[in-house]
C-alpha cells in the first residue's frame, strides 16, 4: 500500500508540474461544467432531442447508470474511504477550482459520473459510446490537472461507474441481449442489393411528412436494386396508397421477390393484409414517427432492414383481427385513447408529433368521458379497453416491446370506470403498483365480442382512427404473415 500510494503521488507531482498545451483554458472550464453531473445531462438531453429512439434510449441507460455511480459514490464509497485531499502547493494557481470540495477524495465522483455515463451508452450502441471516450478521457484527467484528486481516486471511480453501468444492465437487459422474435423461422427470398423487392413509401407518413426528404433516394441508397413506389401525403400527387400496394404485391410475386414498405405503424397495418393476400414476405422499412412493429423486429433503421432483406431471415408472426375484414399489427383500443389519437394528429403539424402526443395527452386526461360496453355478457363504463396483438412487456398500461410475434394471445388491458379512476391509476403507475391496481383489468384471451357500442365512438389500431361498429369480435390468424426480420449475429 505504501508503494501504490507513493507513486499515486509522484504521478500528482508530474502532472502539476508539467505545461499541457490548452489545458489552463480547457480542463478547469471542463471540471467545473461536469459538477452534479450537468454535462452528463447536457449530452442526453441533446441525444434525446436530435438522435431518435435509438438515441433516447441510449440516454437513457447513460443517465440510469450515472445515477447508480453518483448514489455509491456518495453513500457508500465516500463514507468507507476517508482520504484527505490533495495539498494545492504544487498545483499551479490557474489551475485551482473556484471552490475545493470538503469530501473525501476517493472515489472520484466526476470520474464515476463520466465512465458511467459513456459505459451505458456504449451498451446501448457500441460508436456512440466510443464518440464519447475522448470527452470522459478528458473529465477524468481535468480532475487530477486541478489538483482536486489523485489518480488513484479517478482510478477507483472510474472503476466504480463501468460497475454501475453493468449493474443497470443486469436489471435491464440492452437490446442486444435480448433475441430477436425466432418463433417460428419461416422461408424468404434473400435479395441481394434489394433484387425482387418492390416497395412502397408513403410520403405522408410521420418523418417523411416532417422532412419532405426523397424517400426512393433513401431507400436505394441501402437497396439500390429494388424498385421503389412513393405514393401519397406531401402536398404532391401520388397514387393511393391502397392501389400503389397491390400493384407492387403483384409485380413482386411475378418475380418472385417480397413486398416492402417504407412509413410508419398504420402504412405497415396496410401493406401487411395485402401481403397476406398474395402470400408474400413483408419487409418493413421504418419510415414513421414510431415504428412500434418494426422495432419489435430488431429493425430500427434502413440499415437493419438491408441486413435482414439481404440474409433472408424471416419469421412468420400473428395478425390479430377485429371485425368482418380489419388487421391490426400493434394494438387495438376503444376509449380516451382513439380521442387521444385523433387530438394529436390534429395537432401534429402545427406543432410536431411529440408536443402534439403530450398536449392531447393533457386534454384528453382532462376531458375524456368513459364509454359503455358490453364485455362477457355485462355492461361496463370503461375509460379504456387495450388489446394487443401477442403479449407485451411493461407494467400497467405501459406496454413496452413484445419479445414473442407468435404466442397467439391477445393482450387485454382495460381501466374501468368509477369513482376517482384516472387518478387512482396514476397514483398507482407513479408508485410502481398499476399491475395490482383495482382499476385496471389485465387478461390473455385468444377471442374477444365487445357489445353495445354507443354510436358516434370511435376505436384506434396501428395508430389509426375509425367510427366502432355497435359490436365487433377481436380474434387472431396465427402465424399468418411471413416478415423479415433484423438477423442474428
């Protein structure tokens, strides 16, 4: 111990002593902006705001395993290890913090903070994580350059926050850990650069409509070889987009090839009744606002959608069904969600898609009146009646992926009317309890009649809003799409 100290203390001393070109103008400036961990914030919020879904997830597991680093360091690992700090003699006054801190100087808690943040993002996406090393590097350094620690405290953060980024995937799982859906494996054409396939993109769909972007240049930038349909949305002409699928479903089969589609969770609802109709494989190219079913594929970018046409790797997954002729992929509801849906595509493009989902969120939280329906025989007032199709993760109403496309379930989740409903169920989800809430119905069915539908209400599947028929059946085709799907390393 006394050797490891000593050096601790000769590589301080070198550190002090030595000229680092910009380091007087950087490192202090650089210290002092990651203090509670601000920089940290800094970088998610931008990631959040400007990356995506991958983006925000990835944020999200650095801020998670930041926040396990900061609550050791400072409950535990501080308060076992009292170690005085640094004397400042040798440290050249450019140097000095504005303020010196008074803990215990091992561990570092800037160091725990930085390699925690950068190890969560890189579990999430290895590039990103690794953009991030040069900036973690330099906090960690900046620590021991203004003479606030001695290596071996940043050692021991640093050590601490890689811990606590692990410990947070321990408990939830990154993507990658998780298979993608693989039951059952079903048969599909591998198209080279795209050969066979024919897709088409809905221009209107939620990123197309915003960006106004070229979406057959965007599409052959990946798969050069396929043929491309835009249709629809954008304020040009196009074709229909019911009319553009089953003419590229048709040109497809003559080539034996696959039918693709670029646009979000209600063009994917459309394309896959045709390709079930005309036997086709279904590439799903995420081209929306959210892309719930294509994430449930592994697929989260054109990229992935490339990987998996050009392997081949295909699964054959469940169509849940309501009514005579209706599909739906996701999820299917009847309530305050159809009226929430509705308010935020009213909203969307004055405002964009997300301040518009949590205004109409506010609203309809505000306003909305339950409905009255029939379920097993007995009338019911009900805020919300959810089904899914296959069997979600997530607690309560907060469904969150589906790890299995085929277990021939429908997932139901209904928040009954009463006395204080809503707010027992939010005081429920806030506390972690809105699984075992009185409120909130759950239940796995393979068939479901709802009944005594009041005229005038409205029902959302996919993301899209139809009048509710009086009485509609939910039910399920097993197994009745083939898709591709993102490939196994």
């Amino acid at each position: 111990m006394r050797r490891v100290s000593s050096w601790d203390r000769s590589v301080f001393r070198f550190v002090a002593r030595h000229h680092w070109p910009g380091g007087d103008r950087i490192l202090p400036r650089l210290s002092r902006g990651a203090d509670h961990g601000v920089l940290w914030c800094g970088v998610a919020a931008g990631a959040a705001v400007l990356g995506g879904r991958p983006a925000r997830r990835a944020a999200v597991r650095g801020l998670a395993s930041l926040a396990v680093a900061s609550v050791t360091v400072n409950t535990v690992a501080k308060r076992s290890v009292r170690r005085v700090r640094p004397v400042l003699d040798v440290v050249p006054v450019v140097r000095h913090p504005v303020r010196r801190p008074f803990t215990s100087s091992f561990p570092s808690g800037h160091a725990a903070s930085a390699v925690a943040f950068t190890t969560g993002v890189a579990l999430e996406n290895r590039r990103w994580g690794l953009a991030l090393v040069p900036l973690a590097l330099s906090v960690c350094f900046s620590r021991v350059y203004t003479g606030v620690h001695y290596p071996g405290d940043v050692l021991g953060g640093a050590l601490l926050g890689a811990g606590a980024a692990f410990a947070v995937r321990g408990v939830a799982p990154t993507r990658s850990q998780l298979a993608p859906p693989a039951r059952p494996r079903a048969d599909a054409p591998a198209l080279p650069g795209g050969s066979g396939l024919v897709v088409v993109a809905n221009r209107g769909s939620g990123q197309r409509a915003a960006a106004g972007g070229d979406p057959a240049e965007e599409v052959r930038s990946v798969l050069p070889r396929a043929e491309v349909v835009v249709c629809g949305g954008g304020g040009r002409p196009g074709e229909p987009l019911e009319k553009a699928l089953e003419a590229a479903a048709e040109r497809a089969a003559g080539r034996g090839g696959a039918l693709g589609v670029y646009g979000g969770d209600g063009t994917v609802n459309a394309a896959a009744a045709v390709a079930r109709r005309h036997g086709l494989p279904l590439a799903v190219l995420p081209g929306g606002t959210r892309n719930h079913f294509a994430y449930d594929l592994g697929i989260e970018s054109l990229a992935d959608a490339c990987r998996a046409v050009e392997a081949g790797e295909a699964v054959a997954v469940d169509l849940a069904r309501f009514g005579a002729d209706g599909y739906f992929l996701n999820t299917f509801s009847i309530g305050a969600y159809p009226e929430l849906v509705r308010v935020r595509e009213r909203w969307a493009p004055r405002i964009g898609a997300w301040p518009a989902g949590l205004a109409a969120a506010v609203r309809v939280l505000r306003t909305a009146r339950p409905v009255t329906l029939r379920l097993g025989g007995r009338e019911r007032q009900v805020w919300m009646l959810f089904a899914g199709n296959c069997t979600y993760r997530g607690l309560g109403l907060a469904p969150v992926r589906r790890h299995d496309l085929a277990d021939g379930v429908l997932d139901v989740r209904v928040v009954h009317g009463g006395r204080l409903a809503r707010t027992r169920l939010l005081v429920a989800a806030l506390a972690g309890t809105a699984s075992r809430s009185p409120v909130l119905g759950t239940a796995r069915l393979r068939q479901l009649l709802i009944g005594g539908i009041t005229p005038g209400t409205h029902l959302a599947y996919d993301g899209e809003v139809a009048p509710a028929p009086p009485e509609l059946t939910l039910g399920r085709r097993n197994e009745a799409l083939v898709v591709y799907r993102m490939p196994e390393d």
